[in-house]
C-alpha cells in the first residue's frame, strides 16, 4: 500500500470513541490522527494542557477529509488516581461508552546503569509506564463496551533486555504482564486486548532516552500508527495479540 493510500479517509471508525492517551506527540498523536482520519471520536490527555488544545482543534477536522468528529480535550496525568478519576468524571456526561482504548502515555529515562539510576527516576518511570496504564484500564473498565478493543503501547523492551535501561525495562516487562491477565480477563466480555511492541521510532522519548542514537533507521510513528489502525480494523473475531513493528533495516 503506498503512503498516500494508506492516509486516505474511509470513516470506518464513524461512531466509535477512542480514548488516546499521551496523544499530543510522538506515536499517540499518530494514531490519533489515523483515527481521526477513520471519523473515529476522539478524547485525548496528556499533561500539557495548551499542547492538548491545539491538537485538538487540528483533530477536529482532520486532513483530507469534509467530515468533523468530536473532540474532547481533557489534561490528565496517569500517574495519579485524582487526575484519572478528574479525566472520567469528564468523559461521562459526554460519551456513555468507549469503544476503543489506547494506553500509549510513557516515558524513558537517560541510560544508565543500575548503581548510578536515581530512585526518583525508577519511580517515575514505573509510575506512569506500569501504574498510568493499570489505572486508566481500571477506570475505562467501567464503560468500555462489549466488542472494544485496548492497545497497550509496550515496547520490544517488554520482552527483550538493553543494559542502561533498567527502570524502563522493568516498567515494559510489567505491562506486558499486565496486559497478558486482562486480556484473559477480557475475553468473556470479547474485549481485544493488543500488546503493541514497537522498536525504535522516531519521537521525542530519544532526546531522554539517547539523545545521539541515529534516526536513519527508525520507524515512524505513522507507520506504527498504521499497524495498530490495521489491528484495531480486523473483524471483531480476529485479533493481533502482539503487534511487533519493527525497522526492517535492524535494531540501531
Ligand atoms: N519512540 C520509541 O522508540 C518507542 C518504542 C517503543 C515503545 N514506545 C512507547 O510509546 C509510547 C509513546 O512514546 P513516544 O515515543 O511517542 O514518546 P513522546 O513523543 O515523548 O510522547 C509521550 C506522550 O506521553 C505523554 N505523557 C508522558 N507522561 C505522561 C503522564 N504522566 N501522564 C499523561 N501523559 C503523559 C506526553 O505528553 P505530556 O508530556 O504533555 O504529558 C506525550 O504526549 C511510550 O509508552 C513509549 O514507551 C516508544
């Protein structure tokens, strides 16, 4: 499929609502904007609210298309219960049911070994990586319909090991387990759970991450964008359990 089909718009998602979270960049605001493009309905957080703000007002009428789809804006920090519950108490006078729910909000940390990792910084990381997508699960729990589908944005790093990476490493290995019991959970509710395992994609994270690792081969984020829309569009009898998208060139 050549890049300009695979952008085209076909409002296959017209109807359904979609909570994204860490939507303002990288690969969230990618498969933001791919849903968009579907008509999917859109509420999307992160913790800069003015970020949120003009993402939103380019989400509400998306590229290449006539169509306008709902848009609600809600800053929201996953680390935090209070903020998440602030997010839902939102959501529900708004929509009354989620259709789709994309736990994407992470961080990395810079790379260092175990002896010289603060702990502030494995909190951090483990906080929002590991509790931010148990707790906007929980919560989306409650209205998530019948049929939906979850994609937990992990890494190739939940199931592989990069030295200097340890917090990081451990938060992914942990939501690859998470995401593994409530997709077994799920199941009786037909709710499909995707552990998404990207490699290296070219985003903000790297400047935290390695801020001199070569981009040359990185995927984009539209490309992972295009993987998860692929999945999420699958009949609802199928699913993609985990979804590895990966630069064809090899690791950096
Ligand atoms: N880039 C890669 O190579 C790669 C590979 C595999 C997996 N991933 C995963 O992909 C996900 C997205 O990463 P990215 O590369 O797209 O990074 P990014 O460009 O830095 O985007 C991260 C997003 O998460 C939000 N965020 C961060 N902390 C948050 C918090 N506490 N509460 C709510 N939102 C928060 C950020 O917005 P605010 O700062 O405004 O909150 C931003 O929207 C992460 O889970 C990452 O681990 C990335």
């Amino acid at each position: 499929m050549s890049r300009a089909n695979s952008k085209k718009s076909s409002a296959r998602l017209r109807g359904n609502v979609a909570l994204v979270t860490g939507a303002t960049r990288g690969i969230g605001l990618a498969v933001s904007r791919a849903l968009a493009r579907e008509s999917c309905n859109l509420i999307l957080t992160a913790r800069d609210a003015s970020a949120l703000s003009r993402v939103s007002e380019e989400l509400a009428k998306p590229r290449g298309t006539r169509a306008t789809i709902r848009v609600l804006a809600q800053a929201c920090d996953v680390r935090d219960p209070h903020s998440v519950d602030a997010l839902f108490r939102a959501i529900r006078p708004e929509h009354s049911r989620l259709d789709i729910l994309i736990n994407n909000a992470g961080i990395a940390h810079a790379n260092l070994p175990v002896d010289k990792l603060s702990f502030p910084a494995w909190k951090d990381v483990l906080a929002t990586n590991l509790d931010g997508t148990f707790l906007v699960t929980q919560a989306a729990l409650a209205i998530m319909r019948r049929g939906g589908t979850i994609v937990n944005n992990l890494s190739i790093a939940a199931n592989r090991v990069f030295p200097g990476s340890a917090a990081y490493i451990a938060s992914k290995h942990g939501a690859l387990g998470f995401t593994r019991v409530l997709r077994e959970e799920l199941r009786p509710r037909r709710i499909r759970v995707i552990g998404l395992l990207p490699g290296a994609t070219d985003t903000d994270i790297w400047k935290v991450l390695w801020p001199q690792a070569p981009h040359r081969k990185m995927i984009s984020p539209e490309a992972v964008a295009q993987a998860v829309l692929d999945a999420i569009l699958l009949p609802s009898n199928a699913t993609i359990e985990s979804l590895e998208v990966l630069p064809s060139g090899g690791t950096l």
